[in-house]
C-alpha cells in the first residue's frame, strides 16, 4: 500500500495555498508535515481527506481497495472535536463506530482504555476537559481501523502523558502497516518519518 500524491496546487479565496507538492508514503512509513501558520498544512491534510478541491494534480492510495475512495479509507483529525456534550463518552465513540461502518472494529470501551478514558466511559462528554475532548476524538482511530489517518495537530490540548501514550498508538498504527500524514508544530515521537515543510520561500 502507498499514498501518492502528485503536483498537489490548492486555490481557497481566489488565493494560491500551495503548488506542486508532491510526496510518497508507503505501509509504515509517516509523513510529518510543517510549516508556519497559513502554509496550507491544514488545507493539504483536507484535501487529502476529500474536504477540499484540488486545483490540480491527484492523490491516490494504491494497493490498498480500489472500489474505495482515499477517503473512505481514510480518519481524520482536524482541529475540531466533534464531540456531542450531551451523550457519554461511550455513546459518543459507539456513534462514530456506527457512522463508519462496514469496517472491522474494537470494542468501544476497550478503545476508551487506549487513549485513557476508560474510567469516564458513561460520563456526559459535557463534563470533559478540552484534552479529554481531544482524546476522546481521538479514539475514533482505534474504535474502527482504517490504513491511512490524516491527522491535524492531533496532540493540541494534550498533556504530556496523554501525549506520549498517543505517540505510542500511532507507532502503533504503524507497525500494522498502516500510515500517517500529520501536520505538527511540536516534535512526536515518530523516529525516521519522513518530513514535508511547507511555506518555504523559493
């Protein structure tokens, strides 16, 4: 399996994002991408992700089912949790569980232990905290597998333990063959990932 994108040009606003990026990433590889705030890291992970029109070029997953689009192969974590205050914690991941539907998946609580929240499975998702919130968006990436995760300063709002347990979820991911796109302005834990800057002046 390998993403593959292709002279990727992004236009929002009648304003040029980004031009000619291009990248490969193979089953266990990561791909880390920076850059300064409006570079278009956040626009590269959507479009991946099917939220976005592309200008120009592709991005297609090979080796991996081709009656699938990317993006239904694909989670992603953008800033946003999509969290509903008044459901617990469990009906919240059960949700999305169902939402995606159709691919093979963890228990809900057993996916709540891995992000720790399992001790807060039946608690109203009003009551969390901003890094409990993102934990438990998070754990959408563990509740239903799926090869590709898009993710979008997915550590924002952690603390350090939380952190460093999400950075072993995604080593993880990885050692299953999967692979990771992620946008990032702080180090996480993914020795040997490739890196993609962008806003770089020519």
């Amino acid at each position: 399996m390998e993403l593959v994108a292709d002279r990727l040009r992004c236009v929002r606003g009648g304003r040029e994002v980004f031009a000619g990026i291009g990248f490969r990433v193979r089953a266990g590889e990561a791909l880390v991408v920076t850059g300064p705030n409006g570079a278009g890291k956040s626009s590269l992970l959507r479009a991946l992700a099917g939220l976005v029109r592309l200008a120009e070029g592709q991005a297609a997953l090979l080796g991996a089912d081709p009656e699938l689009t990317l993006a239904e192969q694909a989670h992603f974590v953008g800033h946003l949790d999509p969290v509903k205050p008044s459901l617990t914690v469990a009906e919240n991941l059960a949700f999305w569980a169902r939402f995606y539907g159709g691919v093979q998946g963890r228990d809900v609580h057993d996916s709540l232990a891995a992000v720790g929240l399992g001790g807060l499975a039946h608690l109203p998702a009003a009551y969390l905290s901003a890094g409990q919130r993102r934990r438990l968006s998070l754990a959408r990436l563990v509740a239903v597998g799926r090869p590709v995760w898009l993710l979008d300063e997915p550590t924002a709002a952690l603390d350090a333990a939380a952190h460093a347990r999400f950075a072993g979820l995604m080593r993880e991911h990885l050692g299953r063959g999967g692979l990771i796109v992620v946008a990032t302005h702080v180090p996480l834990g993914l020795e040997g990932a490739q890196a993609l800057r962008l806003g770089e002046a020519p």
